[in-house]
C-alpha cells in the first residue's frame, strides 16, 4: 500500500461511522511489545463518554484526521501510528493503550484525555494542550513536547526517557515515579510540580522555572537546584547555572 493510500483523509461521516471489533485488554497484536515496554497490564475496559465516536481497536495508521472534532471518542488500542492529527479536538477522549508512534499531534487539543499505557514514542506534541489528561504509564520515549501544557497531568510512572519538553509548562502535575533520563527541560515551567520518587537522571535544565512548592525525587536535587537558581519572585526560582545538570 503506498503512503498516499494510507494517509488519505476520512470522509465527513466517517469519523462516526467506523466500527471496528474493540482491543480486548492487552490481546491485539501489539499488547506484547505495549506490556514489555510498560511493564505492567492495563484496565482497558470502557469509559462511558457521551457524544464521542467509537473507534476502539481500528486500524488508522497514517490516516489524516488533521483540525477533525474527535471529542470524548472511544480510541482504545487503537493504531495511529503516523497519523496526522495536528490542530484535532480530541478533549477528553479514551486512549487507553493506543499506539500513536511517530503520529502527529502538535497543537492537538487533548485536555482531559485519558492516555494511560499509550505508546507516543516519537509522537510530536509541541504545542499540545494536555491539561489535566492522564498519562500514567505512557510511552514517551523521544516524544516532542516543546510548548506543551500539561498543567495538572498526571504523569505518575510515565517515561520521558529523552523526551524534549523545552518551554513547556508542566504546573502542578504529579511526576511521582516518572523517568526523566535525558530529558530535555530548558525553559520548562515546573512550579508546583511533584517529582517524588522520579528517575531524574543528566536532564537539561537550563532557564528551568520551578517554585517552593516543586518537590524533588532526592534532597540532593532541592539544594543542587537552589544553589543552581536565582530567585525570581516570591518562592519563584531559575535555573541560571547549567552545572545544575547531572
């Protein structure tokens, strides 16, 4: 099949007319590589959601959904690897285990989405909003979030293993458990953040906002970044000191 064939828009009505036989927990063909990578199985069963279309378990690699309103849709397991889904309204949709390798998703709309256990290794999400969405357990390996807002996600025991999120804002989201090896932070906004428990290992943390209420995986990370900082306001701090990195 060539790439236009595979990449060809939906029609108008399709985007609520598909039907496709759901994954049922972690048995579509991908469950092995999905539960090797996370380590663990996930509660695929469904969410109501009113209004949304169900896709659950459909075949749409590379398919371009580019601005569609996807809204509240039943997208568990899934297979969106390279599709183009930038500008696409997808709040509070169901991605449970959904495979979105390589797919692109900048400025994509996803606040309140539940993203538990999906692959989005290589997925562009600069610009994303991705407020208040549940990523525990996500995939992000080499993601791209530059610009994202994920204000008050969850990213309990996500890896971000290289993942780039440069200028993005990450306020009072919860990181407990959350690999961060090489991951890209410069300029990232992370006052109020919870790291407790978090792998944070040779990240990138110049221009890096924090604030007295972001917590550390390690006392050592509090006083290396204080030392690291300038203070910028009232319980506000910068990283100024690239040697903060480590």
């Amino acid at each position: 099949m060539t790439q236009d064939k595979r990449r060809r828009p939906l029609p108008p009505a399709a985007a609520t007319t598909v039907r496709a036989e759901p994954a049922t927990g972690w048995g579509h063909p991908l469950g092995g590589l999905l539960a090797a990578v996370l380590g663990r199985r996930q509660d695929l069963a469904p969410v109501p959601r009113p209004g949304g279309p169900s896709l659950a378990g459909t075949d749409l690699a590379g398919r371009v959904f580019t601005g569609r309103r996807l809204r509240a849709a039943d997208l568990r397991g899934a297979f969106l690897s390279g599709a183009d889904l930038r500008g696409t309204d997808l709040r509070a949709a169901d991605l449970r285990g959904t495979d979105l390798r390589d797919a692109d998703l900048s400025s994509a709309t996803l606040s309140g989405a539940d993203l538990r256990g999906a692959l989005l290794a290589g997925t562009h999400l600069n610009g994303a909003d991705l407020r208040d969405a549940d990523l525990r357990a996500a995939y992000l390996f080499r993601a791209d979030l530059r610009g994202a807002f994920l204000l008050r996600a969850d990213l309990r025991e996500a890896n971000f293993g290289e993942t780039v999120l440069r200028g993005a804002v990450l306020c009072d989201a919860d990181a407990t458990g959350a690999v961060l090896d090489s991951t890209d932070l410069r300029g990232a906004d992370v006052c109020g953040t919870a790291f407790a428990e978090a792998l944070l290992s040779a990240p990138r943390l110049d221009r890096l906002r924090w604030s007295a209420a972001t917590t550390w995986p390690r006392r050592e990370w509090a006083h290396r970044l204080r030392s690291a900082s300038r203070q910028t306001g009232p319980g506000r701090f910068e990283v100024v000191d690239t040697a903060g990195r480590g």
